[in-house]
C-alpha cells in the first residue's frame, strides 16, 4: 500500500506542484522526408527485399544438396540465423 501513495506523490508532483518542469516547450519537428518520398523508398526497398529473398528461397535446394543438410536443419537453423545477420546489417 505504502507503494501506491509513492506513486500518487509522484503524480501529484508532476501534474500539480511541478508542471512547468515537465512541460516540453520545444515546437514540434517538421519531417525531413515528404509523404510522398517515404511512400517511394518504401515500395522500393519493399521490392528489393522481396527480390533478395525470392534468391535466397530459391538457393536452399543448391545448399541442401551440395552441403549434405536436410531440409529440417535448413529450415529450422540456417534461414534463422542468416535472415537475422542480414536484417542487422
């Protein structure tokens, strides 16, 4: 209970005594990028990963039966892994 009156004290102190420290007084940014051109690289970048892995799909069969691998370690190892080293590059 003790907790709940902390939290109360908390926010009387921001909404009541203290407002004006905790008002942003910074106008608002304006976007760097139009609609439009966010809209653009998108679809482009949409498209270019789209084509990205329609490559790689289409090479797991190469891999499975040049490495030796079954599809199960495939599917539920490798992908996971190098989808996820791509996306962080």
């Amino acid at each position: 209970m003790a907790d709940v009156y902390k939290v109360v004290q908390i926010w009387i102190f921001h909404l009541k005594t203290h407002r004006d420290m905790f008002d942003d007084e910074e106008e608002e940014d304006k976007p760097e990028m139009s609609l439009i051109s966010a809209l653009l690289c998108f679809g482009v970048d949409y498209d270019l990963d789209l084509n990205i892995e329609r490559c790689l799909v289409d090479s797991i069969d190469g891999l499975c039966t040049s490495m030796g691998l079954s599809w199960t370690f495939t599917g539920l190892i490798i992908l996971p892994v190098v989808g996820r080293a791509v996306e962080h590059i």
